[in-house]
C-alpha cells in the first residue's frame, strides 16, 4: 500500500525557516517524481514544487523561488521541503503527493500544517 | 502560467441528479505528440487531502465510481456526475500538468439540493 506521511510543520515567526519532511512507502521511491502541494486555510490547491526521480530537475512557483529547496534521499525514500525567509502568506497545509506518468498526482499524503505568525 | 478557471464556483444538485462541473485553460494542454490532455481531476472532502479522480481529462483512476467521467479537449474540459450520491458533496479541482508548473482551477463546491 503506497503511504506519505508529511512531518515538520509548526509555527514559525516571519523571516524563520522550516523542514518539512515526507516519508514514502510500499512504492519503489525512486522511480516517482514527487511534488509538494500546498492550501492555505478554507482556500484552494497551490502547487508549490516538483521533483525529477533522480532530483536533478526542480521546478518551483514563482513565489517561493529562492526561498525553498525542494529534496529527496532516494535511499531514506524521503522528500524534503526546505522552507527559509517565510512568510505569513506561507501558512498552509503542505501536501507531499507521487506524480503519476505525465504529471497528475495520484497518492497524496494527510498533510502537515505551517503557520507563520509572530 | 496556464490559468484554470472553473464554473461554477458552487452548484447544488438533488440525489441521483447529474452534476457537472466545467474547467476551461487559458492554453490548449493537448499534447500533439501523443494527443493526450494533460488535465486531471481530483475530489476533496472536508478534513481530508485531494483524491484523484480522472487523468488524461477522461482516464478514471482505479477504484473511482463509474458515475464520474471527465470529458474535453483542448481549453474545455468537464466533470460530470452522472447520478449524484450523499457521499459525492465535496469540492472538486481542475488540474493542468501540461508543463513542469502545473496549476488547479479554483474549486467547485458541490452540495446536496
């Protein structure tokens, strides 16, 4: 059975940093890309990065471009969303999801909340 | 960007009604090469993360009730239910994966009439 379990969230201050981590199991990891998905509270789906199968291809949405740092452990079948200079419009539950052949995400995990707040 | 705009933004249908639900790209995400849409549908529940429903506009994830089929090509896409059950109230997504930066309508928010 395929299982994402995200972790790390928390509260953080504006201008502090997070790790949040997803943990992937009963799928061979390294053959997925993988993606991060997050909702700010009673908004929609914002996609945030994604993630080649080896990470050597990153893509991020433009308003956490230098401020993130999508990662994987291949061998620890592990994500990783490095989260630096956060902002309050950063407060969401972040999502790790697999990406299916082509792009759409098929297994997600429960989610991990951030809330950026002084 | 590729912008996704779906309609309506909230839509109230009686038991065993049809439903549907439209999402239109401000770009075509038909792929020439293979002639394969990348849009796909996903349902989410209150409390919940995203299910995915349909991919490839009209390719039903296994395990999904046949009542839910996606269809469209090109800009124009819906999602129609074609028999609406208790258990279907949720609010459902869009999503473009045309390119590596993908982006979701805004939500529809489906409820019983």
């Amino acid at each position: 059975e395929v299982q994402l379990v995200e972790s790390g969230g928390g509260v953080v201050q504006p201008g502090g940093s997070l790790r949040l981590s997803c943990a992937a199991s009963g799928f061979i990891f390294s053959n997925y890309w993988m993606t991060w998905v997050r909702q700010a509270p009673g908004k929609g789906l914002e996609w945030v990065a994604t993630l080649k199968r080896d990470g050597s291809e990153k893509y991020y949405v433009d308003s956490v471009k230098g401020r993130f740092t999508i990662s994987r452990d291949n061998a620890k079948t592990a994500m990783y969303l490095q989260m630096n200079s956060l902002r309050a419009e950063d407060t969401a539950v972040y999502y790790c999801a697999r990406v299916g052949n082509g792009g759409h995400a098929g297994y997600w995990g429960q989610g991990t909340l951030v809330t950026v707040s002084s | 960007d590729i912008v996704m705009t779906q309609s309506p933004d909230s839509l109230a249908v009686s038991l065993g009604e049809r439903a549907t639900i439209n999402c239109k790209s401000s770009q075509s995400v038909l792929y020439s090469s293979n002639n394969k849409n990348y849009l796909a549908w996903y349902q989410q529940k209150p409390g919940q993360p995203p299910k995915l429903l349909i991919y490839w506009a009209s390719t039903r994830e296994s395990g999904v009730p046949d009542r839910f089929s996606g269809s469209g090509s090109g800009t124009d896409f819906t999602l129609t239910i074609s028999s609406l059950q208790a258990e279907d109230v949720a609010v459902y997504y869009c999503q473009q994966y045309y390119n590596n930066t993908p982006t979701f309508g805004q939500g529809t928010k489906l409820e019983i009439k």
